[in-house]
C-alpha cells in the first residue's frame, strides 16, 4: 500500500476535543437540577413525617393498649367524621405531590398507597385500644383525602408554567414552612378544648398564618402574577379549609371568625410588606413578619399553657411524669400537653429563622438555639408548677427540647432547599441569556 494511502490526510480544521471545563459545565444545570430535587424531598420528607407523627398522635391518644383486640369493625359513621377524616388527610397528598420533581404527574397509584398506608396502620393498631374504633369507611375517606391533596396540588402546579414564576404553596418560600407546622396545632388545640372558651385560641393561630400568607404574597406572588390578590385570597381559604374547620370542630362561628382573621391580616400583612420592600429592596422581610407575629404566639403559649387562668394555687410542684400523681391521664389532658409539644416545635422553627443566612452547621448553632428554647420552656413550667391541675413536667420539658431541635432541624432543610433553587435558577437564567 502507498505511504500516502497508510493514514488519511489531515484535515484543514482541528478536531474539536472537549474540554473537562467545557463537560463540567454540560453538566452543571442536570447537577443542579438534581440536587434541588433532592433537597425538595428530604424537606417534603420531614415535614411529611412531622404530619404522620402528628396524625398518629391524635388518633391513638392517649394510648391505652392491650395484646389482644379489643373489638372489630365497626360501620357508624356521620357526616362530620367523613368530612373531618378527608380533611386531615389532604396535606398528606398535597405535601407528598410538592416534594416530586416539578412537572411531575400525579401518580396516583402512589398516592393512594400512602394514604392507604397511613390509615390502614393507625386503624389496625386501633384495634388493641378500648377507647379507639376501626372503621374501613375511615380508611376510604382518609385515602380519599390524601388523593384529593394531591390533585389539589397538580392542579395549582398546573397553573404555574414558567420555569421562573413561584409556586404560590411551595415550601422553596421562606416562612412557608410555619404554615404546615400550624395546621395540626389547630387540630390539637380543638382536640384539647373540653369547654368553647379555649378552642377560641384558633384565633390566635389565625393571625399568624395570615400574617405570613400576606408577607409572601408581597414579596413573591404579587411580583410575579397579576392575579396575585386572588391567590392569596385561595391560600388563606386553603388553609383554613384544612386547619381551622377540623380544629373548630363544626363551630360555624369560630370558623368565620378565623377565616375573617386569616383573610384580613393576610391583606394588611402584604400591604406592609409592600412598602417595606419599596423602602428598602434589600431589606429582608422574614424578620419583620416574625417580629410582628412573635407577640401574638407568645400570648398565644401562655395562654395555652396555663388555661384556665383561674385554676393556680399557692403550692408549687413539679413531676418527672408527664402529669401528676392522682391526675387521670384522658384524652383532653394527653392532648394538651402534646399541643404544648407541638407548640415548641414552632418555638425552634422561628429561633432558627431569626439566624436568617446564617452559615453555620446545625451543629453549631445548637447551643445559642437551646439557649432560648430552654429559658422559654423553663418560664411555662415554672407558671404549671402552680397550677392545680397540671403541675411542673420533666418529662414535658425534655419533650419541649426534642420538638425545638426538630423545628430548628426543619428550617435548616428548608434553608439548604431554598439555596439549591436559586443556584439552579441563577444557571438557567445565564444559558438563557447565552442562547
């Protein structure tokens, strides 16, 4: 063979090789894209979890078991329980859906199966309790429910088609967070509330979920959608749809004020919240809506804490128990003392957000953490300790720290989720302007 022939002739323009450089940065919006969704379902999964354990809660206080069944099916049922039981499951589905991938369908096979499994556990293990019930109709509204939320979700989703424009009930949202965490405190404070005076306290969590439905409003949806107004007016109704009218029990009065409340604070929150960001662009509007709310949530702990007000004596005493010796652990007290828990893991939520962008670990910012959580929980034992009927807890206590650190643990997910979305979105906006 010629010498010519033995290699082909070079070509006159240089074989483009790519560069690692140029790979990495293929690379880099699926990367980003990836981690963003990773950290949306490790966030969907906490917040998720907090809902089960919540769920779980409430429906097997106050937790009497024994080994063998205690009765079998049963098939009364009303309307009000039906309605209740799709209700509370809704933010199962609506939750699970928000941490899919964004665009994702409804995978409704999915959906059914966590709903079914969530009820169908809870019911089975209602079988060992003499003072619970299993019920299949229970299991067919609660994974109804669970459904429904997340179709509620894939249609709002729909709503929103540019890669740029906020999902109005996304947890990406600061403060967004607080709204999920509020809705079974609603639930327990009705569950708690032997007496029409104290469910009242419904009102006080009104205030603060309108409080933050109106800041993100204006810092997020009203930006972005000319029909942002009518948004938040559907979130507020969302919300109160699925927090106060189970909490209120079918009180029609306590849910048209809350719902009054919701609305009304959403629509001044976000006209405050307006001009703070004309004011002051770079100025962040967590803080200011945290300082408004944090009154309200303070008299809303006391409160709840030492209801009624008029039970206090002169002695002071404490236990290791969750109640005192001679007090019957019912189902009203159980509840109680769980909303007290649950209140806490607010008290975390809202300690870690003053830290705002705060960089450091988890770890490390524990102990101012724990700092402030310890002296709040400390000052209500210290006010149980003189009330007749309920006494200072150590156990209470411990479950208070618990609760703050999960709260606090919450936060940071979402911080680290909010962070991911903005470093994929600055990515997409340079290709944009690049094409």
């Amino acid at each position: 063979m010629p010498a010519h022939m033995r290699h082909p002739p070079s070509s006159p323009f240089p074989r483009l090789v790519p560069s690692e450089h140029a790979r990495r940065a293929a690379r880099e919006p699926f990367r980003l894209r990836r981690t963003a969704d990773f950290t949306a379902l490790r966030l969907g999964r906490a917040i998720l979890g907090y809902l089960v354990l919540m769920m779980g809660i409430i429906t097997l206080a106050p937790f009497r078991f024994q080994l063998t069944p205690a009765h079998g099916l049963t098939d009364i049922w009303n309307p009000t329980d039906l309605i209740m039981n799709v209700l509370m499951f809704m933010p199962f589905g609506f939750v699970y859906q928000l941490t899919r991938p964004r665009g994702a369908p409804l995978n409704w096979s999915r959906v059914v199966l966590l709903g079914g499994g969530i009820s169908a556990t809870i019911e089975v293990i209602q079988l060992f309790s003499p003072t619970r019930y299993t019920s299949l109709v229970d299991l067919l509204t609660n994974t109804a429910g669970a459904f429904l939320g997340a179709w509620f979700f894939t249609r709002v989703a729909g709503m929103v088609r540019d890669e740029e424009a906020v999902q109005s009930f996304a947890l990406e949202l600061p403060l967004m967070g607080l709204i999920y965490l509020l809705t079974p405190l609603c639930w327990l404070i009705g569950l708690g509330s032997e007496g029409e005076q104290r469910r009242w306290l419904i009102l006080l969590i009104a205030i603060m979920a309108g409080g933050i439905i109106g800041a993100v409003h204006a810092a997020y949806i009203a930006p972005r959608r000319t029909d942002g107004r009518a948004w938040m007016v559907g979130i507020a109704a969302g919300w109160v749809l699925v927090a106060i009218l189970p909490g209120a029990f079918g009180d029609r009065t306590l849910v048209l004020a809350g719902a009054t409340l919701t609305l009304g604070v959403a629509l001044l929150r976000s006209i405050a919240t307006a001009r703070l960001i004309a004011h002051d662009r770079a100025s962040r509007f967590e803080v200011p809506t945290l300082r408004m709310l944090l009154p309200v949530f303070s008299i809303y702990l006391a409160l709840s804490s030492l209801w009624p007000l008029n039970d206090v004596t002169t002695t002071w005493r404490w236990t290791l128990a969750l109640m005192p010796t001679g007090v019957a652990l019912s189902q009203p007290l159980v509840y109680r003392a769980l909303e007290h828990v649950a209140a806490f893991t607010l008290v975390g939520y809202i300690s870690a957000e003053f830290y705002g962008r705060d960089t450091r670990s988890f770890v490390r910012t524990l102990p101012r953490l724990l700092s402030w959580t310890t002296s709040v929980s400390l000052l209500l034992q210290i006010g149980r300790g003189f009330h007749e009927s309920m006494g200072a807890s150590g156990l209470l206590f411990v479950l208070t720290q618990l609760a703050a650190v999960y709260g606090a643990w919450l936060y940071v997910l979402q911080r680290t989720h909010v962070q991911a979305l903005v470093q994929r979105r600055r990515l997409i906006r340079r290709l944009r302007q690049g094409a």
